[in-house]
C-alpha cells in the first residue's frame, strides 16, 4: 500500500491562528516555452501552419492558467475547512462540527459541485494526523438540549470511546449506549447507534461479552 501524500498542509501560526499551505510536490508542472515558440513560428511555411501553431500556445497557456485556478480553488477550499472546524484542530475530533459541502460553497463563493470536486481523493497534514478533505464533511446528530448539533464523526468517536473503556464484567449494549450518549447531550436512536458500531467494525454486546470472558479465562 503506497504512503498516503497529503496535497494541503496546516500548521499553527504564532498568532494562534491556522497556516494552510499547498504541497507544491503535488501539484502538476505545465510551463509554456515561449522562446522554443518564437524559434519554431519563425519556420511556419503557410497560415495552416501559423494557425496551428497559435492553437497550440493558446491550449497550453489555458492549460497553466486552468491548472492555477485549480490550485487556488483547492486551497481556498481547505482554508474554509479549516476555519469552519477550527474546535477540531484545537481540541481533537470530539469538539469536531456537522459540515457540509453548501455551507463551504456559500462561504467562498463556489457551487456545490465545485467544491465536491475539489475535495475528492485530496489528503490534509495536521498535527493530529492526515485526513482526507471528505473528512470533515460529517451530518448532523441533533443536541438533547436543543443546543448546537453533534457531528456524526465525533458521535462515532465517542462510541469507540465508550466501548474502548468497558469492562468484561460490564459490556456496554446498544440502549446502554444510547443512555450514556444522551447523558453528555446527543439525542440518538439505538439504529443510529447499531449502525454506527457496525461502520466502526465493533462486535454487539453478546459477541464482545464472549470474546472478553475467553480473554479472561485464557
């Protein structure tokens, strides 16, 4: 499996704000020889041969100029990012907030689709790991207080959390979960949780309550 390469780099600033970087080493080179253009025009026989001469430097110069917009729309993309889950970056994936792609298009100006584009299969460094952009794309899970909503990325951290920590003699089942998720604010329903527990490849409460009193007596 090859090592995954970030295309975006954040690092803390002094100030306490965010420097977002692109990895230039990712990045596709295009220059335009002008020179090498001016030496083979000056050979040019006919207009057909002018005319596709001309047609070449015009594809290549929108090629750069594509690729610039490119890059720039990449890293106007992941600053939003950035921004909008500032708690992640600070306080890890717990604090990380439900995001989606229209609130990022309409922030920095974009459609939808442009966005989506941007994000698929680009990587970002952080000091808490690499993560893919679709990362922090995360739905809501609404509050039992009504207050601001709970990503579903941070609400399957807190599971894999409560199962890390249980005991053999104390194995937390799906409503056990649920209650538990409730006391610290998320209002969540035991499918939600039984289908998040699965995605995270954690065995139910019987299959978890074998497997550790195998361990116990092994």
């Amino acid at each position: 499996m090859q090592p995954i390469v970030p295309d975006v780099f954040v690092r803390a600033a002094p100030d306490g704000s965010w420097q977002v970087e692109l990895n230039t080493d990712t990045l596709p080179k295009v220059l335009v020889a002008q020179r090498y253009y001016a030496q083979v025009s000056k050979t040019a026989r006919n207009d057909k041969d002018k005319t596709y001469l001309a047609d070449c430097l015009q594809t290549a110069t929108w090629l750069v100029r594509a690729l610039d917009q490119r890059a720039r729309t990449i890293l106007k993309v992941a600053s939003e990012i950035v921004r909008q889950q500032d708690a992640f970056f600070v306080h890890g994936v717990n604090h990380l907030r439900p995001l989606n792609l229209k609130i990022v298009a309409e922030a920095i100006g974009m459609h939808e689709s442009t966005v989506s584009r941007v994000t698929a299969n680009k990587y970002m460094a952080t000091s808490r790991g690499i993560f893919e952009l679709k990362y922090f794309f995360t739905a809501a899970i609404a509050a039992t207080d009504g207050g601001e909503a709970h990503s579903a990325e941070a609400v399957r951290h807190r599971i894999k959390q409560l199962i890390d920590a249980e005991a053999a003699t104390d194995i937390l089942s799906d409503d056990t979960l649920v209650e538990r998720l409730k006391e610290v604010g998320i209002d969540i329903a035991r499918r939600t949780v039984a289908k998040y527990r699965e995605a995270l490849h954690i065995p139910s409460s019987v299959q978890r309550r074998r497997d550790k009193q195998a361990a116990l007596r092994a």
